[in-house]
C-alpha cells in the first residue's frame, strides 16, 4: 500500500479516508515549500515516512506499557518549533498517549500540518476532538508546559512558565565519530544525517570527530551523494554567504561547492558548514563528549547511532534525554 509519504499515486484507501481526503492532504504536502522554503516536498515526505514507521500498533503498546494513563487529564501546553517538518509530533503523540490534553502553539513555520493530521484521527477518533487544541496566538488556561526553542527563546520560557510544571528545551546538536574504518557506504550514509531537512534539525550531525591520520577526502567523496542541496535557495544563500564571510577573513576552509568544512573544536557549525577536528586518542573522544555533554542530542558511528540512522529515532529516543512520557504520567 501506497502511504503518504511517497509521491507515487495511491493504490487503495483501506485507512478509511476517502479519495478526496487523501488528495487534500497530498496537495497540502507539495504546498508546504511555499510557506516555508526549507519544508520541500521531499523533506516533509520524509517526515512524514519516519513517523509513519513508528506508528505501529505494536510499537505503540510497546512503547506505553510501563507507564499509566492520566484518568484526570491535564491541559499540557506545547510549544512547539518550526525548524524540520512535523517536530512537534512526538510530543503531541505523548500527551495524547498519557491520557492529557493537549493545546499546541504551533510554530509559523509549520502551521499546517499538524492540524491536517489531527483532522485525520479526528476520523477514527471523534472524542479527540475534545482533548486536542491548536493556537498560533497567547495560550492560557492550562497546567503544565513542554516547550521547544533557540537559546534565546529559554529566557522567555523561564519568565513565563517557570511556575508551571515544565520541561524547557533550547539547543542541541548532534556529532558523529569516525574511527578510520569507515567504509565509502557509512560516509554516504552519514551525509543523511548531515544534510537531511538541510541540516537544521538537532539530531543532525553538525561536527565530525575524526582520528589523527584520517584523510578528509574520503568524507569528500562520500557527501557528494547529497550536493543536490544547495540548490535550495535558503540553504544555497546560507552557503554562499559562510563562504564570503570565510574567504574575507582569510580563513582555511575545504569547499566542494555545496558545503564548507573547517577544522575546529566548535560544537555546533553554521548552515552550510561543516567543523571537524582531530583526536589521538580514546581519552580525546571522552573528553569532548564530556565537556560538550549538555548540548548533545545523538552520537553517530561504530558502536553508536549507525551511520544514516541519526533522524530516525524510536518512540523511546527523547528530546534532550528527558522522559516526557514519564514525566507526562506523573503530573497531579
């Protein structure tokens, strides 16, 4: 069966929704480039297939039974960023799963969505309707707070709902640790988690850790698998403008025309670059990872998150290592 997430055109409608319904979903996804240039068509297909491979039935009770259900619900305000399509969806999934209510403010980035999703349970869910809010403007009465945003935007957060129940999230990005013995597949494989949603998500990898020896070529060759990038215009203006900035410092900088990588110990690199720097040793890895711990989201290589699989996450793989569905189960 055909499923929203691929562009080929559907086979059947056993889900229960009609041919219409599934068009107008369809004709929002290719819209969405024109309310947000980084959201493509293929980027929130994209989206939209990771998820649609978590919400299984099985997974769902897998996920769930060791936690309760809130029998008097909660209204859980969550606020909600913008930056890769659907981001705000495994905490809508978690405040419904726990038995709450939800009121999402939704990003201006990605308004649309969500809504049209929810419009689809509200089919085989009418009760849903009662325990599901959206606003894009000032939200009041509820009791606790999930809330998504930049650096900045945490201060906001602690002066407006530091007296709620909350959990505050702010910046966070991902590495990934090369040991050497990367084959040319694991590097096309890491340019996934480089460059999906342009690279703008937390559990994309924005610095590499590489051994002393390592030839930064073959991290060249394997990218190239996903230069069709900087044809975006906002990530290809992103591009351009890091390197003007860079050449007019004089900076050294590697350039293989849709990204620019240079060696620092930097945790997080513009849009359009790449940081890396070198280890000699196991006690080098520990060390940064350490001194960087409260700004990591995911750790890519051997031993770790395989290489490709960075922004696919399981139901269990929380924000900022917070159980939120524990933490959703507890409030009173």
């Amino acid at each position: 069966m055909t499923h929203f997430g691929q562009s080929n055109d559907w086979t059947g409608f056993e889900l229960g929704i009609t041919e219409e319904e599934y068009s107008v979903f369809n004709e929002l996804i290719v819209r969405q480039k024109h309310y947000n240039g980084w959201f493509t068509e293929e980027m929130v297909r994209k989206s939209l297939r990771s998820l649609g491979v978590l919400l299984t039935e099985n997974q769902l009770e897998n996920w769930t039974a060791e936690y309760g259900y809130n029998v008097e619900s909660k209204t859980v305000a969550v606020i909600m960023a913008g930056n890769i399509p659907l981001v705000g969806f495994h905490d809508f999934l978690s405040v419904l799963m726990s038995g709450n209510k939800i009121l999402a403010k939704l990003s201006s980035d990605d308004k649309y969505l969500l809504p049209a999703l929810a419009d689809f349970l509200f089919v085989f869910e009418p009760e849903l309707k009662d325990r599901i809010t959206f606003s894009e403007g000032k939200i009041s009465d509820f009791d606790a707070v999930i809330a998504t945003g930049s650096d900045s935007s945490s201060a906001y957060f602690e002066q407006y709902f530091s007296s709620y129940p909350h959990i505050f999230r702010s910046n966070r990005t991902s590495i990934a640790i090369l040991d050497g013995s990367e084959s040319k597949k694991d590097v096309e494989l890491l340019a996934e988690d480089i460059f999906n949603y342009f690279g703008r998500g937390c559990r994309n990898v924005s610095h590499l850790l590489l051994p002393r020896t390592y030839d930064i070529n073959k991290v060249f060759e394997g990218l190239v698998v996903m230069g069709d990038v900087v044809h975006n215009k906002k990530y290809g203006n992103n591009y351009d403008y890091n390197k003007a900035v860079h050449l007019l410092n004089q900076e050294q900088l590697l350039d293989n025309n849709f990204v620019l990588l240079k060696e620092s110990a930097e945790l997080f690199s513009p849009l359009g670059m790449l940081y890396y720097h070198f280890y000699d040793s196991e006690s080098d890895i520990l060390d940064y990872l350490e001194e960087n711990k409260e700004q990591l989201q995911c750790i890519v290589g051997d031993g770790r998150i395989p290489f490709g699989k960075a922004q696919q996450p399981s139901l269990s793989d929380y924000a900022d290592g917070v159980d939120t569905l524990k933490w959703l189960n507890q409030l009173k």
